[in-house]
C-alpha cells in the first residue's frame, strides 16, 4: 500500500529541512493535536495517537538534501515513511510524504483512512514551517 502526500512549498532550504527531519525529535512538531505521546530516542522516537496504538518509528536512510526515510521499529507491520525534498531554490523547497507499507488486503482497508488522514495532517504542519 502506497499513500503519497499533497507536495507543499516551504520556505527553507533543502539543507534546512533535510537538517529538520534527520533530528527526529522536530517530527513533535508536525504531530497532530491528538497526539498523547511522544518520545525520543536515539535516531528514533515513540508516538501514540488518541485510540491507537504505540508507534515506534527509527531513521532508516537518508539521502543528503533530497530524502529521509524512516522505518517502522518491529518487523511485524513493516512500513517506510518518507520525506522527499525537492530544491526550488536557497529558500524555498517542495515537500512530499510518502508512505508506504506491506499489509493484507484487511489490514490495508482498515489502516488506509486513519493513515491517510495522519499523512495530511503532517503536511499541513510541514507547510507551517
């Protein structure tokens, strides 16, 4: 299952925001209000939303100025999550989510609304920065 975000132009450069999502800690700031947790660690962080379950997302790759990808934590439901930086010019950039995961077709159907939901809500905090 593939959901890709709205692409949004920031005002930052790419070494910016690059510099923003590889310290994971800056993703608090693009959780949704109905985040009730949220915790760092290392090169990954913990975060639940109301009536969901803990997620456990680690920096798995990156490529300099141009992508970010994190990972889930467990093997169990594998998923990416990535942010594709796109340079317009030495203060502005494009911005796009991407996630991406390996669900059965129920899984998928159940996870698709609340995800995408989740992906829109996070672009929308990203075009605030």
């Amino acid at each position: 299952m593939e959901i890709k975000g709205n692409t949004v132009t920031v005002n930052k450069s790419d070494e910016a925001l690059f510099s923003f999502f590889t310290q994971v800690g800056n993703f608090e700031q693009l959780m949704p209000e109905s985040t009730q947790k949220f915790e760092v660690d290392g090169d990954s962080f913990l975060f639940a939303l109301k009536g969901m379950p803990e997620i456990r997302l680690v920096l798995k790759d990156k490529t300099e100025f141009s992508d970010v990808t994190l990972g889930a934590a467990s093997g169990k439901l594998p998923f990416t999550l990535s942010s594709k930086i796109d340079k317009i010019d030495d203060n502005q950039s494009n911005v796009q989510l991407i996630f991406k995961g390996e669900f059965n077709a129920m899984m998928a159907m159940m996870v698709k609304k609340p995800l995408t939901s989740f992906i829109d809500t996070l672009t929308e905090n990203i075009a605030k920065l």
